[in-house]
C-alpha cells in the first residue's frame, strides 16, 4: 500500500525514520492527492503529542530523538505544570544542561506538584548542608530522588547513610558515585552485605571507607556477595587490609567465567 514512498522514509536508519515521520509524514499525507482516506484519527494522534515534543526540545533542552522518546511517559496539553517545575529548577541552580539531562532520565518529574511533591524534598536536602550547586548535579544524575518518597524513602536512607558515613559530604559522594542506590532496599542489600565482610573478619573502619569508596560492590545480591567473599579469601587476600574489598569489587565486576578463570590461574 505505501510502496509509494521514498525509499528514505521506509528504509532509512530507525532513529532518523521515526523523527522524519513524527514530523513530516503527517504533511506528507496533506498534501500529496493520491491519498485517499481519512486523516483524522492521525491528527489527532499526532496534535496530542506535537505539544509536548515541542515542548521538550525548546523548554527543557531536549534532542528530537529525546523528546519523542520522553513524550511517551509525559503528556500534557498546557505548559503549566512543566513550566513550574523547570522555574524551580532553575532557581535551584539547575544549568539547561542538567535540567535536559534530568528530564530526558525522568521526564515524569515535569508533571509533579512543585509545592506538594518537589520543594518539599530539595528544601529537606538543602537542610542537610548540600549546596544547590551540589544538589543540581547529584539531582541531575540521580532524578529518583525527586520521584521517591520523602517520608518513607528519602529521610530514612539519608539517615542510615548519616550514621554509617558521619558526614553529608560523604553521603553525597557515594550518590554521586553510585546514584542507583536509592532503588534498592538498603536492608536487603547493604545490611547483609556488611554483615558477610564483619563475619569474615574485616574491620569496621575498612567496611565504612569500602562503602565510601566503592558503594555499588555493596549492592551485589547478598547470595552472589558472599560468594565473591569467600573466592577472595581462597585467593589469599587478608581480611583486615583494605585490598580485600577491593579484590571484592574487581571480582565482581567480571563475569562468573571469566572469575573462575582468572581465579584458576591464581591458584
């Protein structure tokens, strides 16, 4: 039926098709009279969506290619909202580079309450002495922290974070290195974890400068964990020097095979 067409719209690389037809093959349809059917359920399609694609490439600093990836987990008809939540940002030191980033990670952010939702969170964040310009580069790579829970994800974390690390710098290092962390249970992942490396003698100082320094190793399944434990071990590294965490954490970047194999050759 549409052998019709330009070879450049049905067999052109997949990113460039998709934004060609999101914007010209609607005009393509208008204006060629070979085409005989009806439009209007397309134009309906595509004037709901047009909105808010535009308005992700000139308000929030999006790519074509983003902003119609973005535009299928945000859709809204007035710019109300969206435009709340960028003037929030900006006022908290976001660049348009970091508002673009944090869009393109979490583009549901743009249809949350600033009032309700958002200020409550960076004004709690702000409390703990991280600075706004921290603050807009933690938030930027990390946009979870503006989706989750204030009351029953972000302060209990921040706190169990405080009290093992004893300093917002820290707590705002290891977001910054590992910013996925806030999507785990930390009592599932962390707690057990830490307990392996105290049953198998490591000091607790090593455990606090491990998480410090290499959070992610801390949220390996805690099964997958204590296997990646006790192959260090078997290799020789000692307990009670640092080395062994980060034995821990180069083991556990590899794959199994590869491991297993490195850890023949060990021996």
């Amino acid at each position: 039926m549409f052998c019709f067409l330009p070879k450049t719209i049905l067999h052109g690389r997949p990113n460039e098709c998709k934004a060609f037809k999101t914007y010209n093959l609607l005009y393509i349809f208008r204006n060629n009279p070979s085409f005989s059917f009806s439009l209007k359920s397309i134009s309906t399609i595509a004037n709901q969506q047009s909105f808010t694609v535009s308005y992700l490439i000139i308000n929030c600093g999006l790519s074509p290619e983003s902003a119609i990836s973005a535009s299928k987990y945000v859709n809204f008809k007035t710019p109300n909202k969206s435009d709340s939540v960028i003037a929030l940002l900006k006022n908290h030191g976001f660049s348009k580079t970091q508002i673009a980033t944090l869009i393109k990670r979490r583009p549901c952010v743009l249809a949350s309450d600033v009032e309700k939702t958002l200020l409550p969170k960076i004004t709690f964040l702000n409390s703990k002495g991280i600075s706004s310009s921290d603050l807009a580069k933690c938030l930027s790579k990390c946009p979870s922290l503006l989706i989750h829970s204030l009351e029953n994800r972000i302060i209990p974390y921040f706190n169990f974070l405080c009290d093992l690390l004893q300093s917002n710098n820290d707590i705002l290092g290891v977001l910054n290195l590992f910013p996925r962390m806030l999507l785990y249970d930390f009592d599932s992942y962390i707690l057990p974890n830490s307990n392996v490396l105290r049953q198998n003698g490591v000091p607790e100082l090593n455990i606090v400068k491990g998480f410090r320094r290499v959070p992610k190793t801390f949220f390996y399944t805690p099964i997958q964990f204590k296997e990646l434990v006790v192959k260090v071990k078997q290799m020789g590294f000692s307990p009670e020097r640092f080395t062994f965490i980060l034995a821990v954490t180069v083991l556990g970047s590899m794959s199994k095979s590869t491991w297993e194999t490195k850890f023949d050759v060990y021996k």
